[in-house]
C-alpha cells in the first residue's frame, strides 16, 4: 500500500506556485456555502481536489462507501443537496482562530454549524454537526478541498 501525499517537509517548490493564506481558506468555505445554498451539485463537486479529495458527511453512515472520487463525492451531494428544497449552512462567523496551517500550502479550517434542510414536500430541520474541512493549493496554483470531515453532534437533528 502507498501513501499519498502531497507535502514533503522542508522541500521547496520547484514552480511558481503561492502559499496559501487565510483568505483563501475563507474564499473557499464562502464559495461552498454558496454552492450548498444553491444546491448546485456539479459547483460543489468542483471544490474537492479530484486527485486526492475525500468526503466523510454529515449524513453518511459506516456502510458508505469511501467518498474519494468525484463520483462518489457527487452521489453524496445529489442525496443531500438533491433531496432538499432548501439547504442553509450556517457556519460560524470566520475566524483565524479556527484555521490551523499544516505547511506554507496546506490549512485545517474546524468548528461547530447547523443546517437548516427543509426536505422535497416536508418539514424543515436542524442538523447540528461539527466539521474539519482540510484545504490545500494545488500544484496547478487552486484551492481545494482535500477532506472534508462532517458529522452530527450530540444534539442531533431537531424540528424547526
């Protein structure tokens, strides 16, 4: 078995590329909290590095399947965007404090949100879940997801 990796420590990068910055890390949960609310699918997917992007959301249980592909990550959003008339992430205000840089390309952004899914012909709800999103600048110089970590929190799913 290989690890994939996409960082070697200490190696300096043989091409132009940038580092990535606070900004990036919000411009990117910015853009997905508008593709969620949205509900545009392929917008999503797009976000999510196709070489190395994982998806672990808030609505999957231990018998899905490992979402590292496109593919996959897509058949987890036409479920959980697809399913619902209305999708509003509501992440908490950004915060520097939130976002841990792993090296000068790759950065942790974790916290606490709710969604509010109101479902095709039923009743809104709340889910209250925590999340890890890890994002990186890609060697071609973009910003993408390379995991997305998602799950309810104790407090559960509520009834608006």
């Amino acid at each position: 078995m290989t690890v994939q990796s996409f960082w070697t420590p200490g190696k300096k990068s043989d091409t132009k590329e940038t580092s990535l910055s606070l900004n990036d890390v919000r411009d990117l949960m910015q853009k997905w909290v508008a593709m969620a609310q949205k509900r545009d699918i392929d917008g999503i997917v797009e976000l999510y590095d196709e070489q190395v992007g994982r998806l672990l959301g808030t609505v999957d249980d231990k018998s899905s399947p490992r979402r590292d592909t496109s593919e996959l990550i897509r058949e987890y959003f036409n479920h959980f965007l697809g399913d619902n008339e209305k999708v509003v992430p509501m992440f908490p205000r950004f915060d520097a404090k939130d976002v841990q840089f792993i090296d000068d390309k790759t950065a942790a952004y974790s916290g606490y949100y709710t969604f509010e899914l109101t479902p095709k012909g039923g009743d809104t709800k709340i889910v209250n879940a925590k999340f890890t999103y890890i994002i990186h600048r890609t060697s071609k110089g973009d910003v993408k997801f390379v995991l997305h970590n998602s799950g309810i929190t104790p407090a559960g799913v509520v009834m608006k």
